[in-house]
C-alpha cells in the first residue's frame, strides 16, 4: 500500500510508527490502560485513526496532546516521525515544565543514584524505627 493510499491506521501502529513507544506491544498496552485519547474519548489499540484526529498521550507523568498529519503504518526515522504529528504549543509548554520539574526533583534528592552506602543505610534504619526526625 502506497502513502497516499493510506486513509485510516490502527492506533497502536500509528503510535509504534511515530515513535512514542518502542514496540508496538507496549503501545497496545498504553492504549489499553487508557493513556491514550482519541478526540477525547478512550480508544482500542484497533481503532482506526485518520488524518486532523487530535490524540492525547501520557506517558509516566508526562503528557502530548497531539493532531495526527500523515499516516503510516512502518516505523521511519525520527525525523520523519516527527513531520508524523503536531503537537499543540500548551502540550509543549506544560511538558517541559513538569520535565524540569521532575529533574530539580533528582537534583534535590539527598542520596544519590544507586544503593546507599552503609552510613546511607544505618540513617534510613533509624529514620523507618523513628529513632530520629527528617
């Protein structure tokens, strides 16, 4: 089937295709746990979306709401997903801000990344039995 002839795809393709998610079974699994709204409404992983359909997507605490332009059904290179959709200019604003948010939050944390050190861990044992304050 040729671009062109393409008048309607499957949601969790198109998803797949335009690179939200890795795999197409994780995409199915989005739309089935209702992370993903077509024009406002709760979709199927069948549903079959076409050109100007608007799509609301989250993703952990992140959130695109998006307008369907071209329709494919094989995965291309980013660049080419991303001629794939628009995204409004609010989604991109509120997106970066809770993306901000999310890495002061990391920043902040007292501990850093991996398992805590053996004084990291005697202080959280204290902590849990309530022996000190935070």
């Amino acid at each position: 089937m040729l671009q062109d002839q393409i008048t309607e795809v499957r949601l969790d393709k198109w998803l797949w295709a335009a690179r939200f998610y890795k795999t197409r079974q994780l995409s199915a699994t989005a739309v089935k746990s209702n992370r993903v709204e077509v024009n406002g409404r709760k979709a199927k992983p069948s549903k079959m979306i076409k050109v100007n359909d608007s799509l609301s997507i989250r993703k952990e605490q992140l959130r695109y709401e998006v307008t369907v332009l071209i329709l494919r059904e094989k995965r291309v290179s980013a660049d080419l997903a991303a001629e794939m959709y628009d995204e409004s200019n609010e989604s991109i604003v509120a997106r970066t801000r809770v993306a901000t948010q999310l890495r002061e939050q990391r920043k902040a944390s007292r501990f850093e990344p991996g398992r805590p050190s053996k004084k990291d861990r005697r202080s959280l044992d204290r902590l849990r039995r309530g022996e000190i304050e935070n």
